[in-house]
C-alpha cells in the first residue's frame, strides 16, 4: 500500500466521518428541534387554554353586568310606570271623591267621627285643605260631637284631626299611601 492510496483511504475515512458527524449533528439538531418545538407546543396549549378561560371568564363578567343592567332599567321602568299609574289613579279617585259635594261631607263627616271614636272623645279640633274650608258649616250638622276649624293644611282632601295629644292624619294623601302595598300588589299581579 503505498502513500497515495493511504492517503485516500484516509480521505475516504475521513470523509465518511464528516459525513457521520454530519448526519449525527443534523439528527440532535432535529431531536433538539423536535424537543423545543413539542415544549413550545406545549406551550401554546397552556397559554391559549389560559386565555380561553379568561376570555369565557370576562365574556360571562361583561354578560352578566348587561343582564343586570338591563334588569335593574327594567325593574327601574316598571317602578316609574307603577308609580305614575298609582299618582293617576289618586288623582283620578280624588277628583271622583271631591265632584259629588254630598258624598265628600258625608266622608270627610265620617273620618272625623272615626277620629273622635278613636281617641274616646266627643271634641276635636280638625283641620282641612284650603279648598275644603268653605264645607264646614256641613260637616257640622252632620258630625256627632262638637268640632272646631282648626287653621288649613297642605292636603289635597281629607281630614286632620287633633284632641289633646292626639294627631290622627285621615288626609287622601295617608290613606293612599296605607293602601299603595295593596294597589302595588293589584297592579304587579295585573302586569304578571
């Protein structure tokens, strides 16, 4: 064997080895490309899991404050809208109750006997709304007991009376509003 063919041989040794060390440094950088690619997968997977669960979590945050939003508008509407039927209805029952002379004196007639039955006493001093004032010559003759005008009150119909440390408030005003829970109920059953 001579120089030149150990040096190809050589060559060829050597060649082969480049071409292991070669083969081999591609097969780890694939192995190692392999690793990192399947750990940034996994990653991936781990992140974007997160963020779907953040996202359904805000999205349910985001739905949930609309729904109530929307509920407490609606509740909030209902409530003006009841309120406006119960003040039309007032109105309405007040001017019904004031058309008819006869029938408010026998009523406010009435309210002051209950006054007067309630307290156990046969005097009382009532006050009325300005308006009302000109019907005490009415309620008089119709009132068992004796009753004394006492200066107006800012009602709109109704009676106050007043006996010793009695004060009891038959004004349309308080009695409507002793009946609101009742009228609330009606109406809320109505709209049902």
């Amino acid at each position: 064997m001579g120089l030149q063919e150990i040096l190809d041989e050589i060559k060829t040794v050597s060649k082969d080895n480049e071409l292991n060390l070669i083969k081999q440094a591609k097969a780890e950088a694939l192995k190692i490309i392999n690793e990192k690619s399947s750990g940034l997968n996994s990653y991936y997977q781990i992140k974007k899991s997160s963020l779907d669960v953040e996202l359904r979590r805000m999205k349910a945050k985001y739905f949930a404050k609309v729904e109530l939003d929307a509920l407490r508008e609606y509740q909030h509407s209902e409530s003006v809208l009841i309120e406006t039927l119960l003040e039309e209805s007032n109105q309405s029952i007040l001017k019904v109750i004031k058309n008819d002379r006869v029938k408010y004196t026998a009523f406010l007639s009435r309210m002051i006997e209950g006054s007067m039955k309630l307290v156990d006493t046969n005097e009382m001093g009532i006050s009325l709304s300005r308006d009302d004032e000109g019907l005490i010559h009415d309620i008089k003759k119709l009132v068992k007991g004796d009753i004394s005008l006492l200066p107006p009150s800012k009602i709109a119909a109704g009676v106050i009376g007043i006996s010793g440390d009695y004060y009891i408030d038959n004004s349309i005003e308080t009695i409507f509003n002793k009946l609101k829970g009742d009228f609330l109920k009606l109406i809320v059953d109505e709209m049902k």
